[in-house]
C-alpha cells in the first residue's frame, strides 16, 4: 500500500483522495530544519500515536501507541543521539511536544523522513496529523479526522509513503 501526496493538496490512498495541507513553503529534494517545506521522496511510515483521553483506539493494522504528556520529538540537530527521535521530554533536549493543548496531534503518524542515521539540520519531527483548516504546516501533511480514520483502516505496517 502507498500513501501518495499527489499534490500539495491532494493524498490518495488506493482509490480514496483526500484534501489535505503541507509545508508552507511548498516540498523540497533538500529539506533543512525549519524551512516549512515537506521533504521530497519515497519513506516508511512509523507507528499511530494517539490521544487517548480523546480518541477511542483507532481501527488500524499499525502498531498504536499512546500519547502521554511526558512524550516529546526532539527536533535538536545537535543533539543527535535523539535528533528526530520520541524521547521523554527533559529540558536538557529541544522538542516538539506531543501532548498538546490543540488536536492537531490527537492521532499522527511520524514519517521516517532523516531517521535511521538522522544527519543534523536536515529536518525532523515530519507527521502525518490533523487539521481542521487545511493551513499550511511547518513541513507536515495535515488531512481532517475524519479522512484519518478511513486511511487507518487502509494502510499497515509495510506502507509507504511518496512524495513528489
């Protein structure tokens, strides 16, 4: 299965299209931390992360794990023992907060975008998330709940994602 960002705009799954929202700054093939573009190319996708004090566990082949408000994703590109990594927030480590007071990440999907051997500056912290605007992200892919929901029960653990 194959998530497709079609275009800035448009994320098929098989035959479903949803409306969705990227990077500000449009997509790029040289993605840099904090440029507010969504990065160029074909990833594995990470495990479902939700709010479970405000969604019920998803219907979804994806490992689901819990978001607490001790979970952070560090977005320090010097600290690269944790650098695009879930860590326990710790005021030691920069990071991107999970448990927000929004919804924007009551359910997000982290995109294995600089993750194995994360090379510092080069970008961090890229979701798939919630939106109810379709504002421009700071480099994510935001799509409404519900488009969420039917991609959960479409895509698994082998499912990639492309973007162009």
């Amino acid at each position: 299965m194959i998530i497709y960002l079609k275009n800035k705009h448009t994320l098929e799954v098989d035959d479903f299209k949803f409306r969705c929202s990227i990077g500000k700054n449009g997509k790029s093939k040289k993605k840099k931390e904090g440029d507010k573009k969504t990065p160029i190319g074909y990833f594995k996708i990470e495990n479902l992360y939700y709010r479970s004090d405000r969604i019920k566990k998803p219907s979804t082949k994806l490992k689901c794990i819990r978001i607490k408000k001790h979970m952070g994703w560090c977005d320090d590109p010097f600290d690269l023992e944790n650098y695009n990594k879930l860590i326990e927030i710790n005021k030691k480590i920069k990071y991107e907060k999970l448990f927000r007071k929004d919804y924007k990440y009551d359910l997000l999907i982290p995109i294995k975008y600089n993750f194995l051997k994360p090379v510092k500056f080069k970008g961090s912290c890229i979701f798939i998330h919630l939106t109810d605007n379709y504002k421009p992200t700071l480099g994510c892919i935001a799509i409404k709940k519900k488009d969420f929901l039917i991609m959960l029960k479409l895509i698994n653990e082998k499912t990639k994602i492309r973007i162009t």
